[in-house]
C-alpha cells in the first residue's frame, strides 16, 4: 500500500510539474519582448497599480483540478494511515487470549535515552526483554506497543520508533503507548532508528530487527 501511495504521489507529481513547466515555457515564448511592439497598456509601471483582469473561470478551473488532485493525495494518506494504525482483526483481543490468535506476536517497545528495550508480551519469548535488538517472526503480524520511559515531570523524553526498510515510524511519548503493526516478508537483518531529535546520544540511536523463522524465534535468547 505505501509503495502504491507513494507512486501516485510521483505520478500526479510528474503530471502537475509537467503541466506547470510546460504552460510556463509557452507564455515565455508567447508573450516575450519583441522589438517595434509597444508595452501593453495594462502592464505594471512604477508608482501605478494595473487594473485586476483575469477570468473567474480560469480560477474555477485551477481550484477545481488543484482539490481533486489533493483529495486523492490525502485519502490514499488517510487510507494508509488507517491500516498501520488499525491492528489485524485476527490479531484483536479475545476471550481467551488478549493477544488474538497464536500467528501475531505482541511485543512492547520501550524508547529511553538512547536506545530500545523490546518485552515479549506472548510468543516463545514471552515475559523476555532484549536491547537493541528486536527478533521477530518471519510473515507473522508484528504488534508493537509503543512507549517512551518515563521518568517524570521534564525528564521524561519524545523519541520515534522507525524502520525505513518496512516503511513505519510512530512517536514514543512518555505516559502514552501508541500501537502499530507489521509483517516482515523476507529474511533480511533492518536497521531501527529514532526519528526525534531525542539528545547528544540521538544519532546512536539505533537498533536492528532480526527476522527469524518462526520456529527458531526461542533461538535468540538461548541459542540453538
């Protein structure tokens, strides 16, 4: 979905500067000074205020075409937003479990300064915190729950949780948890990153996501 919205961005990108450059070049060459051709009568001078001109269907024209091209950018947005916001319905708390189904796997984040706790609240890591390093399920719903320490009244610090490679950030905010999802679709070691300038220590801020089969998931903290 996000490389989806990403090349209609490009597209109606491409479109409208495309349009723009063109009608730009045109009116150059259309409307360039010629020699033997007096100044218009309406053109700016020093010390007088040209008369308004236009036509209100022009304006109509370019409001219009300016809020449909921004209506589709901020619905696909909006859209996008839902999803990695919205957890799977198989993955929503039941009756017997708070986790959903067996195939997601909870796991709290937890941001300080500089650096990444990760508690498994289920899986075969269940009550496990590792630093640094996040070990997730290969093609299983990944819910992160996400949160900054919170060390009370200033101290307590924004930071942002990212993956450029899986296309997600969210905010870590003391005293709030904010809850996203993914799955990871190959094997391939991602690096983790705080997207909020958090102290001196910010740029250090990193970690890995090690992206296992599911089976050996318990390999991570006892070896197989």
């Amino acid at each position: 979905m996000f490389y989806q919205l990403f090349n209609t961005f490009t597209f109606l990108a491409v479109i409208v500067g495309g349009i723009v450059l063109g009608l730009m070049a045109y009116l150059i060459v259309r409307f360039r000074g010629r020699d033997g051709f007096p100044e218009p009568a309406d053109a700016p001078t020093l010390g007088h205020i040209p008369p308004a001109r236009g036509h209100l269907k022009t304006v109509a024209i370019s409001v219009t075409l300016s809020a449909i091209v921004l209506g589709v950018l901020i619905f696909g947005t909006l859209n996008a937003t839902e999803v990695i916001t919205t957890v799977p319905s198989e993955c929503r708390p039941l009756q017997s479990s708070p986790y959903g189904s067996a195939h997601c796997a909870y796991i709290q984040v937890t941001a300080f300064r500089f650096g990444w706790n990760f508690t498994y609240l289920n899986t075969i890591l269940e009550g496990q915190t590792l630093t640094g390093n996040l070990t997730i399920p290969f093609a299983t719903n990944v819910i992160l729950q996400i949160r900054s320490m919170d060390t009370g009244g200033r101290q307590g610090v924004f930071h942002a949780f990212g993956v450029d490679d899986f296309k997600i950030k969210k905010d870590a905010i003391p005293g709030l948890t904010n809850t996203l999802w993914f799955r990871a679709t190959d094997l391939d070691p991602h690096t983790i990153r705080c997207f909020e300038f958090c102290g001196i220590g910010h740029s250090g801020m990193t970690g890995k996501v090690n992206v296992v089969q599911p089976g050996s998931l318990g390999c991570s903290s006892t070896g197989c």
